[in-house]
C-alpha cells in the first residue's frame, strides 16, 4: 500500500498497452537519410618520382593506356537541397558524424556493416585512399546480402553524377562464346581473294566474352570482378550507369581475367584444330563455353575411365589404388575416386552420374565376389599371400573385361593357379626312442603335388580359408578332411607339453582310428599295429574283427569258477591290456564280478612262462575293509596263485615286504600302507599295479594319488564301478595313473573339456571324450549283461518335519544363511566353516538332538517314518540294510531297535571285528543290518537282504549306487525295494537336486544318456552352496 494520504500510483495503460516502435518523437527534428556513392576509379600509386598528390581519380572515359580500373564507393548524405553530397570525414570517421548531424540510424548502421565487412577480410582499412571502398575487394558474398537490406531500408545508391543509376540485378554470367568467321577477320590485310574465299574449312574461330546480367548482354571489357562472387559493369558518359550482379558460382580466374579486356580474339582456321584438342578440354573446365550460333561443333569428352593400379610387390603382395582417368582430345586428367570439397571441383569438372554407374558396376562385381575389401576407395588396399592369388586369378581378369574399368599392371604379375582336386591324406607312425609314443606324419598329395604339412597345419592352427604355396599355386582349406584333419591334429599336440614334433601315444587308438577313417592311406609300424590296432578291435565289442587282440584269450587252468560271457570278454580285454602294457580301467557296475575277472587275468599271467630270475608279483591296492576280502576271493576262485597280504609298515614292526613278497604271485596291501611305506614299495620291482576301489585316488592332489602315479611299473589297473563321482577331473585323474598319455595337461583338459563341459554350449566335446576313453575304460550294466537280476525299485519317500522341527530348522537356516552367504565367494579361503554349516543343517533334518542334546524332546521325523517302514518289513520276514553318514544318528535308530527288542547288525568306521559282524549277518537271522555308509558303502556283499533304506541323502550319487549294490547285485534272487528319505523343505531337496545334476554327468560320459543333458563339470560351487541354502 501507499503511505497514507497519498493517492495510490498508476500506472499508464496507454504506455504499457502500446506496441514498442522506432518512431522519433513527433517533435524531434527529422533524420538525415544517407546513401552510397558509385564511382569508376583509375588506380595512380605514386613512385619515386611521383610521391606527392591523390592516388586515385575519377575515370570518365576508359583509354588504351589507363591504369588499374576499379569500382570505388563512399558514404554520402542528402542536403537541404535534396542532393547527394560526401559525408564530412572519412569511412574511418563515420560513427563520430551520426548524432552531430542526425544521420538515419538505419541507414548509418547499414554503412558501419558494409565497413565492418570490408575489414573482416581486409584488416583494419589503411588505405591511402580514406574516402573511398573498393567492391573489388570484398571476398565476402554476404555483400549481396547488405545490397538487399538496402533496398529495404530505403538507403539510396547514388552514381559519380547528379543523373547516375546504380542498379544491383538478380544474376551474372561470364562465358565465352565461340563463332565461326573468316580469315579476313583475323586482321590480316583485307581485300585478299584467298582469305575471302578460304571457306568453311579454313575460317578461324572468333572467341568472344560473354557477360549477361539478368541475361541482358553487356560489354565485357566495361565490366569488373567484385571478389570471385559477383559482376560490375558501368557506361561512361553524361549519364553514368552502374549495374553489378552476384554470380550464380564462383568465379574462376579464367572468368575474372576475361573482365575489362578487349571482348574478342581469333583462331586462325589452320590452329582451330589444336584449340580444339588442346586447349578446349581444358578451358571449358575453367569457364562455360558455349556457341549461340551453333556454328562450331565441339568435340565430345569420353566418359570416365576408372582405372585400378594393381601394383605387384615383393612378398606376394599386391596394392590396389583406384582413380578416374578424364580424355578429351589431347588432354587426359588423373581425378581422385572421391571428388573434394571446394570450389575447385566444381560443376562442369566431372560427369559425376557416369562416374556412379560405373562405380556401382564394380563394387557389385567385387562384393558379389566375397571381396568388398577391395571395392573402389579413396585409400588404396594391400592384400597378401592367398588373398593376392586369389584376386589375381580370379578378379583381375573379370575386372579388365568391365566396361568402364581399365586395369594398369605394375610389376610382374605371377602366374597363380589353384589346386582345386580332392586332397589324398596318408597317415604314418614311426617308432621313437619312447616306448608310448610313435611319430605322427601326415602327408597330402592334390593334383600330384605334395603340400609341406609344416604350412598347411600352420595355416589350419590360424582358421584360414586357402594356403599359398611357394610355386604361386594355392588351395582351399575349407574342405571336410582339412577341417576334420586341424581337429585331430590340434588334439595330438595336445597330448604333450613340450615342442617334439607331432607325435600320438598308444593310449589314443581312438585318436588314430579317427585318423584311419579320414586318411586315404595309412603307413603303420609295426609295434603300432600290434597294440592299437588290436585295441580297436578289442573296443567294437562285436567280436568279429579279424584283428589278433580280439579274439577270445584261453581262461588260466587254475581258475575255479565258470565266467559269464560278458566275464570271458572282459578277461579278454585284460589280458590283452597286459600283454602290451597298456593300462586301463575296469568300470563294471557294481556287484558283476569285477574281482573275478582280475584274478583271472593275474591267474594268466603267473601261467605265463617267465624267466625265474625276472619274475615279479603283482601289487594290489584296496581299502583296508577290502583286503582280506581279496585274500577270501583269491583262495576260492585261483587257489593257484600264491597271495600274500601286508598287514604293517615295517617301521610298525611287520614283515619287510621283501620278505612278504619273495616267490608270491600277488601282495595284497591298503591304501594307507601303500602311502606311508611308499620308498619300499618303490623300490621293488612289480609285474603290474592293481588299484581298486580306485576312486581312492582321483583326488591328484593327494598323497595316495602321486604314489599309485610314480609307481614304476609295466601295467596298471584301476577298479571301481564310479570312475567318475563329482566332476571330469577326477576321471583325468585316474587315466594319469593307467593311461599317462591318453590326455593332455591338467590345464588343457580343464580348457578343452571340463570348462566346455561346465558351459554346455559345445554339445560335441562329452562325446568325443567317450569315445577317446572307449578303448581304455569297460563298463558294463547290470541291465544290460545280467538282465536275469531281479529288479531293483527305487521310491523317494519325502517326511514333513513335524511343528516344532520344522521352526527350529527355519532359525537355524536363516542364522547359517546370514553367515555363510558373506563367506561363499571365497570358497577356498573358508571352506571349512561353509561345510560345517552344511552338515549342521542336514544334521538338524535328521533329528534336533543330533546337533544339541537339549533338543531331546522334539521328535525326528526321520526316525518315526523309518521305523513305520521297518515294522513292516520286519514283520513280513524280509531283510534291510539301513545307511546313514551320521553314525550318531545310526546310534539313535539303534537304541530305537533295543527299545523294541528288534535284533541288528552295526558296522561303522570303529568297528574292530569287521568280518565278523558281516558274516553274523550273513549267516545270522537278524533283519536290519544299520551301515555307515562310509565304512559298509564298497566292498560287500549283502545278497541276503532285500530292502535297502538312505537315511539322509549324499553329494555324490555314486556313494549311494555303491551302497544299493551290497545286495543288488549277482547272486540277487529276490526283487530290491529302495527308499530314499528326504525331510521336505530342508537342505536335503537341494541335495537330491544336485545328486541329478552329476548322475547325468556321470552317463553323458560312460553311460548312453542323451547327449544334450545339461552339463555339469566339478565339484560344489559357490552358487551350489547358494542353492542349497535357499528356502
């Protein structure tokens, strides 16, 4: 608000309502228009001579001899008398008159931009002259710009006269127009007959300049260039006109220097034709030349030539450069493939259509080749090797054919051809001074010439499509044998580490029959022949190969027992592994007689005549629970063979092994023995290793694992029914005992099959491990070679925890989870603790009291459903044989048995009198048998009962096949009823998840699963540990 008693402030409407306008004030003293002053100017710098006086003047008639003509303007303003006068002071002193004469404001300002424009291309204006401008000068075209505002504002162009015109037109042309004429007007002496008379033929051309504004001629000898934009023309005399046009391009010199001069010449008739090829081609691409009367014909330009530079160059190289070749007449011009910017290219320089048609049929002809590379361009291309041959047979010449392209050769051009007949392969082995390893070579013959197997291979390793040989012919790698021949090759390097040349060991006769089936030829040695070839044969499993390995090998007098036939074959294939010493594994499914039919391949070979000297004993290596069953199995089944056990290191005080194996045919020893007393075992010789329950040493990081490696002797074989239980490597580990030079390297393995594997997006990789490890490794099923066992029905019994387990489980999952899932990426580093929360949970899926005794009151779940079950089975009179890896929850189902007075078996890791409580169960009436499946898992045979309960799920699923074979197995006669109890909602889920995973691992390799199982390559993970711990 106001103060109070002041009238409140208003605002007038009128002033705020009404539009902003330049308009003076009405009572203001009106403004001075202003114009510019044309006039031609003759340019008279001073000399030595003449060092005093104006260095311009007006011109009023232009004479031969007059200086430098040029179009000068200055500021000029309106008198009282309404004429055009010269403003006081000069163009540098124009801003200090505007207020003190009260010049237009529009119109001043017009000027200081016409000054302001002269200066930006100009400098600051030093001239002598101060009063004056010179058009000729402004290189801007934005003058044209300023003469139309001028135009607008009313701003008047005023001539060197009262009665002068200046007028600026819409367009100028300069051209030069060519006629035909007459010797006469050569200005040779006129009146003579014969140039009068010349004709046609012999008339000169008349050239003449000319200059149209807005398509009205004028003289071009009164005219001036203003820059390389626009045009000035004037007419001198009483009543000077000045017109001046922008161009409708930019000037060329030719046209600016065609300005102010005489506007005609003439071509004496006898150089028309050397004007016409020499200097016509080059000046109708500098200005138009035109004939308005059509009396001279000129001649045609060729079209565009594109040419290609193909440069030949040492080192089969071969650099393409393109570019445009322009001929008219005598003149040929060399024009970039690309036209640049500028006014130098300008309309007129090139025919840039034709330029495009032909372009665009080359690149079509090169990119429909498959060489786009080298398309035409601006930057020139180098090809090499086979990519210059190939360009060279096969583009060069389509290329030189194209209408439109010319192809200039620099250098000598080569004679390529291509190879283009099947190649002829033929695979060789050559012994070595290593007894497993033979030479490789490889040979390929294509079109009766040899290629050197160094580049080919070479070239195969880099994944290129042809090979260029040093006689310039080459040849197409993309061929099904090359392709298959890179594959084998790039695994048999693999095989060693070190730089030996290409070489294969025995161990891969699945490699070479890949070999053999890819080769035309295939040149053997023998010791070669001998062992692999009988190997394939022995792995058709047909029976029908004429190969000397696969035929039956005569069972040993001294065998007790009658083989099966899949036991005669398998003894076969021992023997024959034996016989060369190749090592190998024997996979059967558990319960086939695997233990047979090694002692009767050992029974073989101490029939085998041996010099008495040189006779050594076979080592076996079991599990401490499997020893003695050795010894039982030895005496009943080849009581011929002398077999000894070790039963102590000789530091603990037991027999030298010396002594224990002097004259024996087998010394049977445990894997903890074998470690701890690895030096004396070393160091006496043996007839061949026998390693079962083999997967006691796919750990190769182990102790046990090194020793059974190292172990020097001729023959090792590995035993067990699960060659493979968590992951590949384990395998890798085992044929690094029996089979070194079977794969390549831990690190190449993992590479080339477990990572793949892990990847799952190289579906080829799992079976070309089976088929490399077919030869080396047999495995039969119980389905397949003993279809006579009874069945085996397998249930998973799922148990929901009651109430109070199932909210203890959930705090302790949520408690672990917190822990653990900070732990998990650094697996290695805290492995311990993880696993311990692991088995904390299972524990707690078994019974709380397991974990803590004061969780005595809540019921197990586990325990109620077992013995529901088992009260059945009990009473019914069958037998059952119950596993757990908890011995302490083992403890608890037995004191369950006491309670209701059921008798039972127990066997775990404690267990002292081992043999006993087996035979006691064998022999016995009592109808549980409660196993730890660590200690009772391998190793027995339970045929007596037929019920088999899993208290709690493992890993490994391999564990639990070995621990359901201890009664399914041969000598079965009753059907098997599995159970697999899971608590639901427990960590247990995850592992029978997980059990999945690795059981079709284990198939996808030595089994017949489908191929595109998904993969599963090692053992927990951090995100099989995440898995386990969810809800």
């Amino acid at each position: 608000m106001s103060d109070a008693g002041s009238p409140p402030a208003r605002a007038n409407w009128k002033q705020i309502a009404a539009p902003a306008t330049g308009a003076a004030d009405p009572g203001a003293e009106p403004f001075v228009p202003m114009g510019l002053q044309f006039e031609l100017r003759e340019q008279t710098p001073r000399t030595g001579e003449r060092w005093r006086g104006a260095t311009a003047r007006p011109v009023t008639a232009v004479r031969p001899d007059s200086g430098d003509i040029r179009l000068g303007v200055r500021p000029v303003v309106r008198s009282a008398r309404g004429n055009w006068v010269h403003a006081p002071g000069s163009w540098n002193q124009l801003a200090f008159h505007r207020n003190r004469l009260n010049l237009n404001p529009e119109h001043h300002r017009w000027l200081s931009q016409l000054l302001a424009l002269h200066r930006a291309v100009r400098g600051v204006y030093t001239s002598q002259e101060t009063d004056w401008l010179y058009l000729d000068d402004f290189t801007s075209p934005l003058l044209w710009t300023l003469f139309e505002e001028a135009a607008a504002l009313g701003l008047h162009l005023a001539g060197s006269r009262k009665d002068g015109t200046v007028r600026v037109g819409r367009a100028a042309h300069v051209s030069l127009d060519a006629s035909r004429g007459t010797s006469t007007d050569a200005g040779t002496d006129a009146g003579t007959d014969a140039g009068m008379n010349a004709g046609m033929d012999d008339a000169g051309l008349r050239l003449t300049t000319r200059l149209l504004f807005d398509d009205v001629p004028h003289p071009a000898d009164h005219a001036g260039a203003i820059g390389d934009h626009g045009v000035y023309g004037y007419q001198l005399g009483p009543r000077p006109e000045f017109t001046l046009a922008p161009t409708t391009a930019p000037l060329s010199p030719e046209q600016r220097r065609l300005l102010g001069r005489p506007a005609s010449a003439l071509v004496p008739g006898d150089e028309v034709a050397e004007f016409l090829t020499d200097f016509y081609p080059t000046l109708r691409r500098a200005l138009p030349v035109t004939s308005t009367d059509g009396s001279v014909h000129f001649p045609r330009a060729d079209p565009p030539l594109l040419v290609l530079t193909a440069q030949f160059r040492p080192k089969q190289s071969l650099e393409l450069a393109w570019h445009w070749e322009y001929r008219e007449g005598a003149l040929v011009a060399r024009l970039p493939l690309l036209p640049s910017p500028g006014p130098d290219h300008g309309s007129g320089t090139r025919d840039e259509s034709a330029e495009r048609v032909v372009h665009e049929r080359a690149t079509r002809l090169l990119e429909e080749a498959g060489r786009a590379d080298t398309a035409p361009a601006a930057a020139s291309v180098t090809l090499r090797g086979v990519d210059t041959a190939e360009f060279t047979e096969h583009l060069l010449p389509r290329l030189e054919t194209l209408p439109g392209v010319r192809v200039d050769i620099r250098g000598t051009r080569p004679d390529y051809r291509e190879l283009t007949e099947t190649p002829e392969l033929t695979i060789t082995t050559v012994e070595t001074d290593q007894r497993d390893w033979f030479d490789l070579g490889v040979i390929v013959t294509i079109n009766g010439r040899s290629v050197p197997f160094g580049p080919l291979f070479k070239a195969l390793a880099k994944g290129q499509s042809k090979l260029l040989l040093v006689d310039n012919s080459y040849l197409s790698l993309r061929q099904p044998a090359f392709e298959r021949l890179h594959e084998l090759i790039t695994e048999a390097r693999a095989l060693q580490e070190w730089d030996t040349g290409l070489r294969i060991s025995r161990y891969q006769a699945s490699l070479w029959s890949d070999f053999e089936d890819l080769a035309d030829d295939t040149e053997q040695a023998v010791a070669w022949r001998t062992a692999v070839s009988g190997l394939i044969g022995l792995s058709g499993s047909s029976g029908s190969s004429d190969e000397p390995g696969a035929r039956p090998t005569p069972l040993p007098a001294g065998l007790r027992a009658t083989l099966r036939p899949y036991q005669a074959q398998g003894f076969t294939w021992l023997a024959f592994l034996w016989r060369h010493q190749l090592g190998g594994i024997l996979a059967d499914d558990m319960g086939l007689g695997k233990t047979l039919q090694t002692l009767a391949l050992l029974a073989h070979a101490a029939a085998q005549p041996t010099d008495p000297a040189r006779r050594r004993p076979f080592l076996v290596v079991a599990p401490t629970s499997v020893v003695a069953t050795w010894r039982s199995e030895a005496a009943r089944f080849t009581p011929g063979l002398d077999v000894r056990v070790v039963t102590a290191t000789d530091a603990a005080g037991g027999i030298p092994l010396t002594d224990a194996a002097a004259g024996a045919d087998v010394v049977v020893t445990s894997y903890t023995l074998f470690r701890l007393d690895f030096e004396a075992y070393q160091a006496h010789g043996w007839a061949g290793l026998i390693l079962d329950e083999a997967q006691f040493v796919k750990n190769r990081a182990t102790r046990v694992h090194l020793c059974a490696r190292d172990l020097r002797t001729p023959f090792k074989l590995a035993i067990t029914g699960t060659p493979m239980e968590n992951s590949l490597l384990e395998l890798h580990a085992l044929f690094a005992i029996v089979a070194p030079g079977l794969f390549p390297s831990l690190r190449r393995f993992t590479e080339e099959y477990v990572r793949t594997a892990a990847r799952g997006d190289t579906p080829e990789v799992l079976p070309r491990l089976r088929r490399r490890i077919r030869p080396l490794l047999l495995r039969r099923t119980k389905e397949i070679v003993a279809p006579e066992l009874p069945p085996k029905q397998e249930q998973v019994i799922e148990i929901e925890l009651n109430p109070r387990h199932r909210a203890l489980y959930d705090t302790f999952l949520q408690r672990e989870r917190q822990k653990l899932f900070g732990l998990i990426d650094d697996l290695d580093k805290n492995r311990f603790i993880v696993f311990r929360s692991l088995t904390l949970l299972r524990l707690l899926s078994l019974d709380a009291s397991l974990v803590d005794e004061k969780y005595a009151g809540v019921p197990s779940s586990k325990l109620d459903a077992l013995f529901e079950q088992l009260d059945d089975v009990v009473a019914e009179g069958h037998r059952a044989l119950v596993f757990s890896q908890f011995t302490s929850f083992l403890k608890k189902a037995a004191a369950r048995l006491d309670a209701r007075g059921i008798p039972y078996c127990y066997l775990d890791g404690s267990t002292l009198r081992r043999s006993a409580v087996i035979d006691r169960f064998k022999t016995g009436a009592e109808p549980v048998f409660l196993i730890s499946l660590k200690a009772g898992g391998f190793g027995l045979t339970l045929t007596e009962a037929d019920y088999v309960f899993l208290l709690d799920p493992w890993w490994n699923p391999a564990t639990e096949t070995q621990a359901i074979d201890r009664t399914h197995r041969i000598g079965q006669t009753k059907n098997v009823m599995v159970y697999r109890m899971v608590a639901t909602g427990t960590i247990e889920e995850k592992v029978m998840a997980l059990q999945k995973q690795k059981a079709e691992l284990f198939d996808r390799v030595l089994g017949d699963a489908a191929a595109e199982a998904p993969g599963f390559g090692g053992e927990l993970t951090a995100d099989d540990i995440r898995g386990l711990l969810e809800r």
